[in-house]
C-alpha cells in the first residue's frame, strides 16, 4: 500500500509562494509514489466563525480521513 499525504496551503497575499511549493512537493511525493490530495483553501470559513457544517469543512474533513486511513 502507497503512503497517502494531504497537503495544505494558506497564501496570505494574492502572489504567494506558498500553492507553488506545495504544488512542487505534492509533484516530488507523487515521483516516489504516494498517493496526494491538494486541499484548495479558497473558500473556507474564518477560524472564529461558528458554522461547522460548511462546506469547505466538510471537504477537509473529508481528505483528512482519506489521508489517514492506511
């Protein structure tokens, strides 16, 4: 069984360097053979807002389960 990564970013500014090494990392792991999921933060709540049920939560959730599940 493959290794499985879940990969996250946060850019902080609109030209941020943060995607491409992610991205690099996620092409450099996918080299050597694991399993990659870039999650997209565009999107996702505020870290002080209430709604758990919303749907970019859901989708983290979601990948992080896959992620771990060996």
């Amino acid at each position: 069984m493959c290794p499985r990564a879940l990969l996250l970013y946060r850019p902080l500014r609109e030209c941020s360097y943060s995607p491409f090494l992610t991205f690099e990392a996620e092409r450099l792991l996918r080299d050597f053979g694991a399993d990659t999921c870039v999650f997209d933060p565009h999107g996702l709540q505020l870290p002080d807002a209430t709604a758990s049920d919303h749907s970019k939560v859901q989708e983290l959730l979601e990948l992080s389960g896959m992620s771990s599940n060996f």
